[in-house]
C-alpha cells in the first residue's frame, strides 16, 4: 500500500457583523436538500454518515486538487508540494516535492471521493433569483453565532468576537486593528493561488493576534509595542533583517529600538533577539511564538450596485488556529519524522480530535472550523469534515509553521490593514522575476486547478489555449486578474448555496458549477503525475521590493 500526502487550499478564518434584517429562509421549492443529486448506487447523503459517526473518506486529507488531471504538463501541484534544500535552517522538513513525480496515494486513496466534484448543478440552481441569492449573501451570520456561542454553558471551545466583522470598513482601522479592543489585527495579503482567488469562488481575510504579554507593557495595553512585536513576528517568519513599519515611539515602549542612543520615533525595525513589552520570547527563525492566534473567514462573493466585487458579510466558513505548542526544530523535526514513519507503515492518516476545541495537528497548532447548517447558521464542523483541515495546515512542503497567508503579507508598513486586491500587484515569488500569477496560470494552463473557469480562459488565454502572457502582465491591479464577472459570482453563490442545503460538505465544498472534466475519478498510479521538465521548485514568499 502506497500512502498520500496533500496539496494546498487554504488560510483560516471568521466573521461577525450588525445587520440586524432577518435571516433570509429560501423555501425547499427552489433548494431541495431531498432532491440531492446522488447516485443510484451511491445514495446515502453525507448527514448519514455523520449522524452514525461512520466514516466516509478515511483519505479527506488529500484534497480535491490533488485529483487534478495533469495529463503530463499542466502543474498546480507545485503551489504544496515542494523540496527546497538550500536553506538548512528551514523549520519545515517535509520536502515533498516527490509528489510533483508521482502518485503515493494509498489503496483507499486512489479513489477521488470529492464527488460533489461531479454534479452540474444547473438544474439545482436555477429556481434560486438573482434578488435572493443578493440578499443571502449580504446578511451577518456570524455575530448571532458568537452570541450563541457565548450562551452556551457547556462550550468548551474558544469563543473569538471581533465587533462588526461582517463589514470590515467598521471593524477594523486604517492599520487594521480590531476598533473593539479585542487585539486582532487584519493584514493585507496575496491571496493563495488558486482556490483562494473570488474568480473561482469565495472571499476571505485573515487576523492575528499575539498573546496579551505581547500587547502590554508593564501590564497595559501599548500599540506601540503590539506594533513592534507584530513587526518582529513579521521579520522571524520571513526570514527578515528588517522590515518597514508604522511610527512606532520608542518612548512609549521605553527602549531603543534602533540602538542610536535616543528614544524617538521610528519607522523601521531592524530584527532583535527578543519580543519587547512584557514578552520575554526569543525570535524563532520562520516560526510563531507560542499562543499565536489566527482567524480566517471564507465568505460569499459580494456584488454591490455597479457589479463591483466585494468581501459579503455572510461566511460560509470560520476558521481558527491557535499554536498551544511551541516546538523547536528538532521537535519539529521529529514530527515529521513519525508523520514519514506512519506512512512507511501504510497507516491511513490520523486525526487528533479535542471535542469543541478542534483538532490537534501535532505540530503545535490546535486547528478549528465552523459551517453553514442548512438555515445559513454557522455551526460547528464535525470530526469528518474539520479532518479535511490536516491536508493542508499539517504535512505539505510549502507552508511556514504550517500556515500560508502571513508568509504572503505585504511585507512592512503596507501591509497592515484589511486586504485589498484593489492596488496589488502581482509581485513574483522570491527568486523569480515573473509575476506569480501569470507564473500559476502559464504552468496550470487555466485560471484554477481543475482548468474548468471558462471565464478566465476566455479573459486571459488565447484561441490555443496558452496565457497571453502580455495581457495579464498589464492587467490594472490583483482585483482586475482575479475577480469574477458580477454574473460569475453571482452563480458561483447560487452553487455552493446547494451544497450547503444539502450539507454534503463530505463530498467537497467547491463551488463548482457544471460536472469537473480535468479531475481524475480514479488514479493510475502506474503513471506519472508530471514530466520532469514540469515540475517546479518555488517558495510562497513573495518579492515586494518594487513596491
């Protein structure tokens, strides 16, 4: 028996909001949960499986991506799986990208389970109007969820308010910190190549937090030392001897910084040994101290009056991350090693549940997730459903510390606050001179994964089916490349709005329009994925220095 491992989708996320309309109930004449599209053969509907705590996909670790058909050229295995030795202090020590060469799925493994992969969904859809997939998207579902939260005596999971999330233009400041006090901070990122992109399905932002020792000096909050902290965090991740910053005053924090002699105002930090305030941690090289907090929303895709494309309240998804554990290298290190050794073994994957608190990575993270129920609620994820999560936020070549989106922060003061593709650039990864995603969409050969998104084929690709290389190198800004038309988006909603009237998340949670023709139903593993001259080195890291 052979053994997987597993390509990258994700970030982490949440969402809370004041819109105060009621929730929208779309009636089962135009979303039928009853009326799903399952098989003669195969008709048992995911809520089964979990109502009798049987297992679907044992595999739901490798996810859907990785069904891809490549026929030999076409990579989007690179953006996870990747081998890069030349720097040897590197924390992590996967080096998978092997899996750019070949197929090392088990037994179980070599059947593509994501089988909402193989529905066209335009029957499904089409009773669904315009005018109530709008109104859907644009309600709040995650404050009444953060209330409920709150409410329940025997919750034993973390509980993670930001006031007003649903509408970021309230929630957050020019810097990005949460105006309710809460300590989370939004940072402007690249979005992930390709699933993360709004063209092939959702929005989303991200937050951190640092612990509160990490926020305080002498035991009250100081942004001046949250900032510089933050900075640090920034620096030891990417490997940074200095970074930008927004005025920090030295006098607020009471030491010198930038070792001139005087405490003054500064607007770059030059990277120390130690976290300053009442954090006495020392920097660790591409790694978070302990305690560090990521939020992660995965929204609908908003469309405003004039077709623009926009960040909509209602989540699909609530990410968390928080890294309980601080492990060294070689703790590291010998994580990856029992994670080699279980494989050798032909052990199908294991997950580490905690009850309400989520899942254990065993990389130091605890790992959880929230989902629409069938009403638009967001409920907790179950055990099926949050092991998906460990196909990408554990054992894949190309994640710092296990995570993507702080890697890809625009580096320094630019950086800080709510992402906006509106602007950004499509900066190349370190090493490389070509933008990113001109970069993806060139070693793809189409604007997603599964090369299926017609509308960026016929945007940025020619009559042969190559990119237009030109084109996209003079596309305006991120948000002209890689948002939807305000017709894409608004079925892209209608779509995925069935998947969750059905709760068939087990089967896959992509929100794909017509039956996938580039996805494997069943891999040949006496082929090889890619030919050697297809197969990429690259770091998620990008290139700022232009900016």
């Amino acid at each position: 028996m052979k053994y997987p491992t597993f390509v990258a989708l994700l970030a982490f996320g949440l969402l809370i909001g004041c819109d105060e309309k009621p929730q929208l109930q779309l009636s089962q004449q135009n979303v039928s949960s009853n009326n799903a599209p399952y098989s003669v053969d195969d008709d048992i509907p995911a809520t089964a499986y979990m109502e009798h705590d049987e297992v679907y996909n044992a595999e739901s670790v490798i996810p859907p991506q990785c069904y891809t058909k490549t026929d030999g050229i076409n990579n989007p295995c690179y953006a996870c799986h990747q081998t890069d030795k030349s720097d040897k202090n590197k924390p992590n020590q996967m080096f998978d990208g092997n899996l750019q060469g070949n197929y090392e799925f088990s037994d179980l493994g070599t059947k593509n389970h994501w089988k909402n992969l193989f529905i066209d969904r335009t029957e499904l859809v089409k009773n669904i109007s315009n005018e109530q997939i709008l109104e859907w998207v644009n309600q709040d579902n995650y404050s009444e969820f953060i209330a409920q939260q709150k409410v329940t005596e025997d919750w034993q999971g973390e509980i993670t308010p930001i006031e007003n999330l649903a509408y970021p233009e309230k929630a957050f400041d020019k810097l990005g910190f949460a105006k309710d006090g809460s300590g989370w901070v939004a940072f402007n990122y690249k979005p992930f190549p390709s699933t993360f992109w709004p063209t092939n399905g959702s929005t989303g932002d991200v937050m951190i937090r640092l612990p509160e020792a990490f926020r305080t000096h002498q035991g009250v909050y100081n942004q001046d030392v949250y900032l510089a902290n933050l900075s640090l965090v920034e620096t030891a991740l990417k490997g940074l001897e200095s970074v930008s910053t927004p005025t920090i005053d030295e006098q607020r924090i009471g030491t010198d910084l930038n070792n001139d002699g005087q405490l003054s105002k500064i607007s770059h930090l030059n990277k120390l040994s130690h976290y300053v305030g009442d954090a006495k941690d020392t920097l660790a090289y591409q790694l978070y101290p302990e305690g560090t907090e990521f939020l992660h929303t995965v929204r609908y895709i908003g469309v405003d009056n004039n077709g623009q494309i926009y960040n909509a309240p209602r989540m699909k998804e609530v990410r968390y991350m928080k890294k309980h554990k601080f492990k060294s290298n070689a703790a590291l290190a010998s994580s990856y090693y029992r994670e080699a050794k279980e494989k050798s073994f032909e052990n199908l994957p294991q997950t580490l549940y905690l009850g309400d608190q989520g899942v254990n990575n065993t990389f130091g993270w605890i790992i959880n997730g929230y989902i629409e129920d069938k009403q638009g609620k967001l409920r907790p994820q179950h055990k099926q459903e949050l092991a998906f999560c460990n196909g990408c936020h554990k054992t894949i070549g190309s994640t710092y510390d296990q995570t993507f989106s702080f890697a890809r922060k625009v580096t320094g003061e630019k950086g800080w606050g709510y992402i906006n593709l509106k602007g950004m650039q499509d900066v190349p990864n370190k090493g490389e001179q070509q933008g990113e995603f001109l970069t993806y969409m060139e070693r793809v050969g189409g604007g997603d994964e599964f090369r299926q998104n017609k509308e960026m084929l016929m945007r940025w690709f020619n009559d042969e089916g190559h990119v237009d290389k030109q084109k996209v190198a003079s596309a305006k800004d991120l948000y002209e490349l890689i948002t939807p038309s305000a017709e894409r988006a608004i079925a892209l909603n209608k779509a995925y709005l069935t998947i969750v009237k059905e709760q068939s998340y087990l089967f896959g949670r992509d929100a794909t329009l017509v039956e996938a023709l580039n996805v494997l139903q069943h891999v040949d593993e006496s082929q090889q994925p890619l030919k050697p001259e297809h197969r990429y080195v690259w770091d998620m890291q990008l290139d700022w220095s232009n900016l």
